[in-house]
C-alpha cells in the first residue's frame, strides 16, 4: 500500500512541471473564451429582426438528438409485450385449446 503511494507521489511530482508551464492553458480567459460581459450566455442582445448565427457544433447536437429520441421511441412502440397479463392469456387459451383438441378426439 505504502508503494502504491510513492509511486503515486512520485508520478505527480515529476507531471508538475507540466502542469506549471501549461498555467495560461488552464485560466478561464484565454484567447478561445471571451471575459464576461455582463450579458447571459455571454451573447450581446440583438437588434429587431436578427437572427443569432449557430455555432458549428449546434447542428450536429440537435440532429442527433433527434434521431436517437426517434429511434428510442419506434424502438419502445415496437418492443414485444412481456406483461403478465399476456402470458396469462396465452397460456389459457392454450389449455383451453389442448382441453378441447383432447375432448374431440375421444
């Protein structure tokens, strides 16, 4: 146990300095993400009649997202019935079959 954790130790020390010289890497305002501006999501009110530009990554999100509920639910309106009730039935209407099979032959 006591290895375990050396080497745990060991391995962190040694990735510090990676994790030093990359600092500008992990803040929150870097060149890719704007300062807050005070507006929600960070997006400037827009004029009358204007309509906002989707992002790359939109698109593709709500196409998917689409498909998969799609699927989900055709897969869920054709899955087969496995209720009690059903069983039931069929195993009823079975011996009341083979009750009857059995009564016409003798």
């Amino acid at each position: 146990m006591a290895n375990l954790l050396f080497r745990q130790f060991r391995l962190a020390r040694r990735l510090q300095p990676v994790f030093a010289r990359n600092k500008r890497c992990m803040s929150i305002f870097t060149n890719e993400r704007e300062p807050p501006n005070g507006f929600l999501f960070n997006e400037k009110p827009r004029l009358n009649g204007e309509k906002r530009q989707w992002e790359e990554w939109e698109a593709i999100w709500y196409r998917w997202w689409i498909v998969s509920i799609l699927i989900l639910g055709l897969g869920f309106y054709y899955r087969p019935d496995t209720s009690l009730g059903t069983w039931a039935r069929q195993e009823a209407l079975k011996q009341i079959e083979e009750k009857d099979a059995a009564e016409s032959s003798s």
